[in-house]
C-alpha cells in the first residue's frame, strides 16, 4: 500500500512539473476554448462546423437562430451575413473555414 502511495505522489509530483511555471491545475484545465456556433437546422455548411468542432474533441454550444428567440438576438448583436456564425474566445468567424477555425484555436 505505501508503494502505492508512493508512486501516485510522484506521478502527481511529474504532472507538477509538467504545467507550464505559474499554472495550476485549475488554470490548467480552463484553457479549453470557449466556442459558440450559430446555426440553423437547415444550413450544411453549420453542420460541417459542428462535426468538424466534434471530431477535435472540443467542448462547444450550439445556438440554433430559428428556434432559439434569444440566440437571434445575440446572432443579430454580431451583425453576421450568415450562418454558420462560429466564435472562438470572442473571435468571430463568419462561414465554415477550417483554417480559421484552427488560427483562432492557435493550432495552426
């Protein structure tokens, strides 16, 4: 049982080590991005964004402007000419563009 022990705190220790100097662990896990879609239920290309955001593994809200009275407000507050309406951390992306998708991510 000691070994046990011994061995998870110095895992725990190595995973200290390992986060950048200055980072917590909560620090460490609200690095996730934050990332709000605008879509409506018929549009393809906000589907392709959602599947693209899913198959990355990210963690995002979908905001769907027909149904949703609130979301077109804020949709409208963006002054977008369409959907899909993608924001990353604030960053408004317009259409379905990986490549910007990944910039505002900071993955490319």
């Amino acid at each position: 049982m000691s070994r046990r022990l011994f061995l998870l705190s110095q895992a725990l220790l190595l995973a200290l080590f390992l986060l950048a100097p200055g980072q917590g662990i909560a620090q460490a896990k609200s690095a996730q991005p934050k990332i709000e879609i605008y879509v409506t239920s018929w549009c393809p290309y906000c589907k392709k964004a959602v599947a693209y955001f899913q198959a990355k593994g990210l963690t995002f809200t979908i905001h769907d402007i027909e149904s949703n009275p609130g979301a077109a407000k804020r949709f409208e507050q963006f002054h977008a000419q369409g959907v899909p309406l993608v924001v990353i951390n604030g960053k408004k992306i317009s259409g379905y563009s990986v490549e910007a998708y990944e910039k505002a991510l900071g993955t490319k």
